[in-house]
C-alpha cells in the first residue's frame, strides 16, 4: 500500500521482569542496612553523650562547693579527697584537689575536680583568688 508505514513488531510490556524486581531488592537492602547501622550509631553515641552531660554538670557542682569552702576548710582537701555521688549518680566518683599557685600573688588556689563513670571520665580545673589568708599548712610549697 502507497503511503503505508510498517512498523516494527509493538509488544506491550506490562509490570516487571524478575531480574528488575530483584536488582530493585538488592537497592534497597542496602539502603535499609545503611540505615540501621546509622541509628544504632546514633543512639550509642547518644548514649554517650547524655553520661557526659550528666559528668559534666556534677563536676560544675562539686567545682562551686569547692569554690564556696570557707578558707579553714580548704585544708581538707590539700592531699585530695574523693567520693561517690548520691543516688540517682552513684554510677558516678569524684575527686578533687585544691592546691596554691606558686610564682604569682599570694592567694591564688587551682581547684581541680575529675568525676570518673564506667564509659569516661571528665576533669575541671580553675584557679581563684581568695583574699583571705590560706591557712598555713596550703601556703607552703608543694
């Protein structure tokens, strides 16, 4: 016929063949595996950081009594002290040291605090000036 197109042979596809449904499960396995490994790496470093929180919060406060000791108290810990926290931070020790700072003007202390839990362990150290006379025994050399 004049003016008559053939056109190839027009098979109609209808859904996926095995092999695509079966590449498109693998891509998504590993999507989904990816996945799951990133949350659990989230929340174990989660985990972390909350305990690291709470470590750092309970040496703030164990560094302000410090800061706030009378000066005759301040003795007590020149060889370091150490303890537990109470309940619910048992988990948790500290330990803190005073010490005088040498080679500058009488009256500055460091006032070191580490607290210490099963995973880590984090420090915290300033140095104040105390106007007040240091007793006698803390003003001598280390």
């Amino acid at each position: 016929m004049p003016g008559t197109r053939t056109y190839g042979c027009v098979r109609a596809e209808r859904g996926f063949t095995l092999l695509e449904a079966l590449v498109a499960l693998a891509i998504l396995g590993t999507a989904v595996i990816g996945a799951i490994g990133a949350l659990r790496a989230g929340l174990y470093a989660r985990s972390g950081l909350d305990a690291h929180i709470t470590a750092v919060a309970l040496a703030e406060s164990r560094m302000a009594g410090l800061d706030a000791l009378p000066r005759d108290s301040l003795l007590a810990y020149a060889t370091g002290r150490n303890g537990v926290f109470a309940a619910p931070f048992a988990d948790y020790a500290w330990a803190a040291r005073v010490r005088p700072i040498h080679g500058g003007p009488d009256g500055l202390v460091a006032l070191d605090v580490r607290v210490t839990w099963a995973d880590g362990e984090y420090g915290l150290s300033t140095i104040v000036y105390r106007p007040d006379p240091l007793p006698r025994a803390l003003r001598r050399g280390p």
